[in-house]
C-alpha cells in the first residue's frame, strides 16, 4: 500500500467528466476520466524547443485497459470533438489506482 492510495478518487470527484469510447460496429462504452490540454516541448526541424498544447485524457487502468491506439473518444467538456489515442501511458505515480495518461489528436467527428 502507497501513501498516494486514494488520490487518485480524490482527484476524479473535482475533475472528472463523462468519457464516450465508440466502438465500431459496437455500442459506445461510457467512463469517466480527466480531460486537459496540457503544454509539452516539442523539437522542430532545426532543434529548437517549441511548446504546443495537446490533449490529454487521464483514466483508471480499468478505462484505460479498453482503450488503443487509434481508439475514438469524446469528453462532455468538448462537445462535438471527437479525439484518437496516439498512445497510453501509466503515469509516475506509486499508487494501486493511478492514472493512465491517453495522449490524444483531434479528428474528424463523421
């Protein structure tokens, strides 16, 4: 057992908001998880660090697990959008229940 155990419950009662997974041929999974946009550096071609914003979506491992690269989501908090996982990620937290970190792209919502 972590200290952190808990946090993460903690976290999702202030943040959380309804995550739509949509399944091709399937009905869309409904889950909760915190959406942001979060800034990161990026290199460009000539090596210099620039800073962009990019969509994040932070789920437990039993939301994450049914999530995939290429999986589509949309959040309540961004109506109309639809995001694609680029890729997931458990974050650096020693908790049973930490987050996993789903790194997103807006896409077309047809």
């Amino acid at each position: 057992m972590s200290l952190f155990d808990g946090v993460t419950g903690l976290f999702e009662g202030v943040f959380d908001c309804s995550v739509t997974l949509h399944l091709d041929g399937a009905d869309d999974v409904l889950m909760r998880g915190i959406f942001r946009e979060e800034p990161g550096e990026v290199a460009d071609l000539d090596g210099n660090d620039t800073v962009v914003v990019s969509p994040v979506l932070k789920l437990r491992e039993e939301f994450a697990v049914q999530l995939e690269r290429g999986s589509r989501v949309s959040v309540s908090s961004r109506p109309g959008e639809v995001f694609m996982v680029t890729a997931i990620y458990p974050t650096r937290s020693p908790a049973q229940d930490r987050h996993h970190l789903a790194m997103l792209t807006e896409v077309d919502p047809a």
